[in-house]
C-alpha cells in the first residue's frame, strides 16, 4: 500500500542491496524508484553461490544484527516457497577449531558438530548449519519482478557524479556496490574478486563451505542450473575474466571434498568482484536526504534484509524530526 504524502524514493543499483532496499521501503508505503546502470542478472550479485554465511564484512556487532535478521527473513521466504530459496544442511569446514562467532545468532539445534567420520582428511573440526541457499538468478528475477509487481519503476541510467544523484526528486539510496568507488571517490572501496565453476547438475551432491584456507574457501553448492563450485578471495583484482590455473585449481580442491565432482562436466566459468570495505558504509549523509548502502564484501546475501530495515529506520527517524 502507497501512502498519501510519503516522499519518493530513488534507489539507485539494482543488485540484491538495491533490489532488497527498494521492496522494503516500497512495501512500507514509500514510492520508489530503482535508477541503474545494470538489470540485476548483470551484476556481482548474479554471479554469487551463495549461501547465508557472514564473511569478508565488518563491522563484526552490526553484521551479526544484520546477518541475523536476514537468516530468519530468508528462513520464512524459504518456508513460504519464494523461487530460489531453500534451507539446506550445510557442512561447514571453519578456519579455527571453535564454533564460529555467528553460531549464537542462529536458532537452537541449527548448528551441530560433524562427526569425525564425516570430515575430509586432515579436517579437525566441521559443523553442520541449516543454512539459506540462494538460487541467485532465480531469486533476483523474484526480488525484481516483486518490486516490479508493486508498480516499482525502474530506469536504466548510468550515474557519472555525486551530482548526479536526483535529491531533488525526494529520498536516494545509493546501492551501487563496487561502482560507488569511482561515483563517490571512495577509495576504501575495493574489490575481492571471486572465480567459480560452473558443472553439470546432478541431484544429491552436498552443500559445503571449507574455510580452512580464508584466501581460496572451497564451496560447493547445487543451483537450478548448475553446480557451483569455487573459489577465490582476490584482492585488488580488477578483472572478471577467470584464469586457467585458478579455475584448475578450484577443481582440484573441490573435488577432493566431493569426488562425485569428478564425473561433471564444466559447463562454465565465472568470477565477480566482491565490493569490500573496511566497514559496511550504511548512513546518511548529515544534513540531506542522501544514504549511502554499500560495501558489503562477501556477505550482500547474508545481510540485506537487516540493513534494507536500518535504511527504512534512517529514512523514518529523518521524516519525524
Ligand atoms: C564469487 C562470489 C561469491 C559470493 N558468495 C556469496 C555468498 O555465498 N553469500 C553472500 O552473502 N554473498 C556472497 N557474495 C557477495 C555478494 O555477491 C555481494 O556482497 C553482493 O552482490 C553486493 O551486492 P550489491 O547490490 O551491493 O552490488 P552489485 O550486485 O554489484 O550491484 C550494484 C548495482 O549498482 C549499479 N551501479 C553501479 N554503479 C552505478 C552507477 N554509477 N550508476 C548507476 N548504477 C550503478 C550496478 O549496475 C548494479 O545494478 C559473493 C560474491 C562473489 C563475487
């Protein structure tokens, strides 16, 4: 519902910060507006796995309030049958022998201790999480076609400058991910970049994370179209070309964790640039209708139903004072 006398919105990134950011504030009654340089299935949220798992964003205290909001949103979409979201057991190899920082945040009986039998050689340790899964193609074209369904307009537009952003019109949301570097001369902003392969599908294969390693986690999840298995944390790597000798060695790794990989296929290759901060820039600028939301690094998935209700919460505690 569309409330009389509430200000516009422009959210401007249709990625799954901007996407998630727009059907919140839209779904609390704002008119909204998606500005863009990209449809969501060209942009690093495509590209990504992925599953709700808290990694490469800080900082830690918000992250975990974010993050846990997101796990219990996500649990619900995927209890009510949203299209590319499911709970799944995943097994998790962590990179230190004790339960990880996040355990507390999830449900009671959502995170177990593996049994040593079913750990890879060399492995001390391992969980089993019931974790969101995301589907991310599939779920961005319901996040889109949810903001569309709501009479959400979308243009797409290439923002040069700050300049740029339409204040004039009401409220905006910048969501550009690793595009606000250049757009905000934010030199924080960097790239991690990640490299996955894509095989052919096959039913029954497990969903793992092995952390063990924090610059080449090994994961292999199954998607509708794929199974996906990666990957890389690169940073200050620019290009989303994959190489080779990367693309090798994820193989390698993930199928010694799954043999059953060993039959697939390759059917291709991909590699994302993960927008990372030191921080998780979401604040409004003093004084003007601007917020800016990005930064997310490695967890976009695993936090933007948390922060998308702070920007409401911004935009609200802005309207009343
Ligand atoms: C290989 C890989 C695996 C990942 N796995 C996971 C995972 O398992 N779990 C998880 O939670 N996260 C994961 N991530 C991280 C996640 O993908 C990102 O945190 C998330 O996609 C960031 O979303 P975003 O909307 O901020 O940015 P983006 O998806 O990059 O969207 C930015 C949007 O802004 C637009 N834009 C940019 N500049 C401009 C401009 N100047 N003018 C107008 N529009 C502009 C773009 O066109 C785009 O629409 C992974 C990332 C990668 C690369």
């Amino acid at each position: 519902m569309r409330l009389q006398g509430n200000p516009r919105v422009t959210v401007v990134g249709a990625g799954v910060i901007g996407l998630t950011t727009a059907i919140v504030l839209q779904e609390a009654g704002y008119e909204v507006e998606i500005l863009t340089k990209a449809l969501p299935q060209q942009t690093t949220s495509a590209v990504a796995g992925a599953v709700w798992l808290p990694f490469l964003a800080r900082p830690v205290e918000k992250v975990a309030r974010w993050s846990a909001t997101t796990y219990f949103r996500l649990q619900a979409m995927a209890g009510a049958g949203v299209p590319g979201c499911a709970m799944v057991e995943l097994q998790l190899f962590p990179a230190e022998d004790r339960l990880p920082p996040w355990a507390g945040l999830l449900p009671a009986g959502a995170i177990e201790a593996l049994p040593a039998d079913r750990l890879p050689s060399n492995c001390r340790h391992g969980w089993q999480v019931q974790a969101p899964m995301i589907d991310t193609p599939v779920y961005l074209r319901y996040l889109f076609d949810r903001f569309r369904e709501n009479e959400g307009l979308v243009r797409l537009q290439t923002l040069e400058q700050e300049a740029d952003f339409p204040l004039e019109k009401g409220w905006v949301v910048n969501c550009t991910g690793l595009g606000a570097r250049a757009l905000c001369h934010d030199e924080e902003l960097y790239p991690i970049r990640g490299q996955l392969v894509k095989l052919v599908r096959r039913e029954g294969l497990p969903f793992l994370v092995d952390e063990r390693d924090l610059s080449a986690p090994t994961y292999v999840f199954s998607r509708q179209d794929a199974i996906i298995a990666g990957g890389t944390a690169e940073p200050n790597e620019w290009s989303t070309e994959t190489d080779r000798g990367t693309i090798d060695g994820i193989l390698e790794r993930a199928r010694r964790l799954v043999p059953a990989l060993d039959d697939l296929p390759v059917i291709g290759t991909l590699a994302g640039l993960r927008p990372a901060r030191s921080t998780v820039r979401l604040e409004r600028v003093p004084g003007t209708r601007l917020i800016h939301h990005y930064g997310h690094g490695g967890s976009g998935f695993t936090l933007a139903w948390g922060c998308a209700g702070e920007v409401l919460q911004l935009v609200r505690e802005a309207e009343v004072s």
